[in-house]
C-alpha cells in the first residue's frame, strides 16, 4: 500500500458509515446547480445527529476571496423541499401540456422566443460566419490531402492544417446546436408532448423519470440568509422547453391583500428578532447563552446520531433493495426519519 493510498484509508476508517456504505444517492442528484458560481450542489445527509439532507454549493468556502474562485455563499436548500417543488412543477407542465397541446406549443414558442437574447443574435452572426469560413476550408482541405499524398506537404504540417479545420467545424457545430434549441421551439413543444405521454397520470416521481423530463435545476441564494421561513429562488429547466411554467390562475384581490399583509408582518418580526440577535451579541448575552446551552446541545446531538445509526441497520437494507436507487425509496426514507 502506498502512501497515498494508506492516507485515503485512515481518512475513510474515521468516517462514521451508514450500513449502505456512503449512503443513498439523492433523486436529484447531479442536476441542480448553483446560480451564481456555475458548480453543482451535493448532498449532506446527517445535520444534528438527523437524517436531513440538505443540497449546498460544491464550491462554497466560508473563507471565500475573489482570488481562490470558490463561492461566497452555500445556496442551502432542503432536499425534501426541492423534491417537492420538482413534484409540483412537473404535475403542472405535463398537465398543461396534455390538456391543451396547441396551447402548450403557442405559449412556449412565445417563451423560447423571449428568451433570444443579443447573445444568441450575436451567435446566429457568427454561425454564418463560420459556415462560409468552412465551405473555403473544405476546398483547401481537398488541396492538402492531394499535396500531402503526393509528398508535396509534410506530415506534420498536414496534421496541423487538418486540426485547425477540425476545431473550426467542432465550434461550428456547438454553434448550430446553441442556435437549434431557440429556432425550433414548435418542434421542442411536439417532442415534450411526445415524451411526457407516458408519465400521463403518474403518482411517484422515479429517477428516470427524472432524467428524462428535468434537463437542470439552479438554485439562487435565500432572500434572507440563515432564516429557515424565507422565500428562495428556484428555476426548473425541462427537457426541450426549459424553464417553463404554465400560466397562474389569478387570484383575488382580497387573497393577494391578505397574503401581502401576512408577508409584511413575517418580515417586520424577522427583522426585530434580528436586531434582538445583534443586541445580544454585541452586550455578550448571546455568548453566555450559547456557552450555558452547549454541552446540552452537544447531548442530544449525540443522542440523535445514536439513534440513527443505531436504525441504520434497516435503512441500509431498505436502500440496497432492488428499487432503493429511486425518487420513491427517499421519500420513504425521509418520512421514517422524521421520527427518529
């Protein structure tokens, strides 16, 4: 055993296992992402001694600099609420879809193309650009594979001439497909049509269903950092229509007044109880508090972590079981956690 390889083990043999090895793979993961920095979000599972994954930023560092490129912020959000919000989404779009084709196809033809932007526009520019540079490039190239045959062109500097039209028709390529999925949105809304049919009347979300239906996720940071009740921006990319949501029902003026005032209130006792917080820390109160209460903290933590590993044992069993790979299995497993 090398080096290396004896460090990874005393790593390893540190790190308190569920029966299943490192766990269960979340539904979602590998499809949400962070809005801000570009990274993907991962799972922790165990918070407090509890079985409550949550997903945060894979590049967040809480000693974050402009210089080390990480993330300034976690984007945490509960992993039980994402699959909800998913759930909702997805029940609502195959819905729409199905009920109302032509309309489904009008209304994302009309978001596609609000979403051409002057990036696009300027793509669209350069995909010409690039289609007439490669129809000359093909000539040449017909010139040089005869120069080179002939022994007029050296190897080498055919193979560099022969790279130089490969990037060119690569970047052309990456170009049209970039181009494709704003141009045929009449196309994009048959095929989602097509291939939401057989999910019609679904009860479960499965993971092939998943991916199969949801392209991303990008998860923005909470309004209000820290705070458990707080509203987080969520957008949902579908296959082949992207981040398409169906027309909201409207809502009375009274309900959207009464909403309005509850939010109002929420937030007014939001920020009281902050400056409480900030009041505290500055006389000392808060870390008195903190110290007083942190061995009890430190006990039930512990009693909660016992707990679960203790149950852990049937939860590795649930999770090696034929289906324990998917959306259904985790949301078995998160209701049984919520008593532990």
């Amino acid at each position: 055993m090398t080096a290396r390889e004896y460090a990874i083990s005393g790593i390893r043999s540190n790190v308190k296992r569920r029966p299943d090895g490192w766990g269960y793979i979340h539904p979602l993961t590998g499809l949400v992402y962070c809005a801000d920095c570009g990274g993907k979000l991962y799972v922790h599972r165990i918070t407090n001694g509890r079985d409550r994954p949550m997903y945060v930023c894979g590049n967040y560092t809480k000693t974050f600099t402009t210089a080390n490129s990480g993330c300034p912020s976690a984007h945490r959000i509960s992993a039980e609420t994402l699959m909800n919000l998913v759930g909702e989404t997805l029940r609502a779009v195959v819905k729409y879809s199905l009920e109302d084709k032509e309309t489904f196809k009008k209304a994302v033809c009309e978001k596609l193309s609000v979403q051409q932007s002057d990036e696009v526009k300027s793509k669209k520019k350069r995909l010409g650009t690039v289609k007439k540079r490669l129809a000359d490039l093909e000539v040449l190239q017909h010139k040089i594979y005869e120069d080179n045959a002939l022994g007029k062109l050296p190897d080498k500097r055919y193979a560099e001439m022969s790279a130089a039209y490969d990037k060119e028709q690569t970047e052309f390529d990456e170009l049209q497909n970039i181009v494709e999925q704003f141009t045929d949105s009449s196309e994009r809304a048959d095929k989602f049509v097509e291939l939401v049919k057989r999910y019609e009347h679904f009860n479960e979300i499965t993971t092939p269903m998943l991916n199969e239906l949801v392209e991303k996720i990008v998860v923005h940071e909470r309004d209000r950092k820290g705070a458990t009740d707080t509203t987080q921006a969520v957008e949902i990319y579908l296959t082949y229509i992207g981040d398409f949501l169906p027309p909201e029902e409207e809502i009375a003026p009274a309900i959207l007044a009464a909403q309005e005032a509850e939010r109002l209130k929420k937030e007014t006792t939001k920020d009281r109880l902050h400056r409480n917080y900030l009041h505290r820390k500055e006389t000392g109160k808060q870390q008195e508090y903190d110290q007083k209460y942190a061995e009890r903290r430190k006990e039930i933590r512990a009693a909660h972590q016992a707990a679960l590993f203790a149950d852990g044992a049937v939860l590795g069993a649930v999770c090696t079981s034929g289906k324990s790979r998917g959306a259904s299995t985790f949301g078995k497993l998160t209701d049984r956690n919520k008593n532990i």
